[in-house]
C-alpha cells in the first residue's frame, strides 16, 4: 500500500477516531493532495496560500458544497503537518495536539459532523487532512468497505 493508503486506513480505523463513519470523497482527496503539492513545492506551511486562497475556497471551486455560512477565506477543514516520518506519526500528532487539530482529527464537537474527507500526502513528508460535512444533497451512505482490506463498521 502506499503511504495515502495507510494513512486512509489508519484515519479511519485509528483507536482515538470519535466517528463512527468515514467516507472517503473523490473533490477532497483532490484539494488534499493539491494543498500537499502546492505546499511541499513552493514551500509554506499555512492555511493560506501566497495568493490568498484558503481550504474552503479552495474545495468550492473543486465542486464541494460547504455550508453557505462558511466563508471562502477561512479554515474549517484543513489540518497540515509536516517532517513526521509517516502519515501515522502525523496523524496520532494531531490527535495528540493542545491545539484545533485534535478535535478536527478525532471528530469532536463542531468536528463530529465532518464524514467525509480526503488525504494529501508527499515524498517530502507534508500531510494534509480534510475533512467536510456531508453536501446538503447527499445523504450519508453506510460503506462497510473504504480500501481492500480495510474495513470500519458504522455504529
């Protein structure tokens, strides 16, 4: 498996994830992986592009539909990292963090709601989540499969 995949199946098999169903979404899985390039490749490390975008503009324009209250130029989304020598070390950092990330990663509180999500990972070891709430149209679907192999029963 590639490290995407085994961060993918940790995230949603990870002992401190708080939700009880994940799904994966093909437009996150884009902006994740586009966020880890554009981040590695032009060497930043925040929310915001130099041009000024930020992760909920940036999956809008990707064809997610976010809350209408949500504004483009904000970050309710997005988590990063950087430097961990695997995407599970990322991911157990952000769990483990006194900062936002922690409920983000988990799902607590505002975060409980987000089921979908996408993954960003790059040879440089730069790692990006995103996770979103279910598009007002779609209905959460119970997926029993997320990855051969990888399985995460809904409660």
């Amino acid at each position: 498996m590639s490290e995407r995949e085994l961060m993918i199946a940790y995230f949603v098999t990870a002992p401190w994830q708080e939700r009880s169903e994940l799904h994966v979404h093909e437009i996150l899985m884009q902006a994740a992986q586009m966020r880890a390039v554009d981040i590695s490749a032009r060497d930043y490390f925040s929310h915001e592009s130099p041009e000024g975008q930020w992760p909920n503009g940036l999956v809008r324009e990707l064809g997610y539909e976010l809350p209408t209250s949500w504004p483009d130029d904000k970050n309710y989304i997005e988590s990063i990292a950087k430097g961990q020598l695997s995407g599970k070390q990322a991911l157990d950092a952000f769990a483990k963090s006194l900062t936002g990330h922690s409920p983000h990663v988990r799902g607590q509180g505002f975060f409980a709601e987000h089921l979908y999500f996408g993954i960003g990972v790059t040879p440089t070891r730069y790692y990006v989540l995103i996770t979103a709430p279910p598009e007002p149209e779609l209905e959460p679907v119970r997926h029993e499969i997320f990855l051969p192999h990888v399985r995460r029963m809904a409660a």
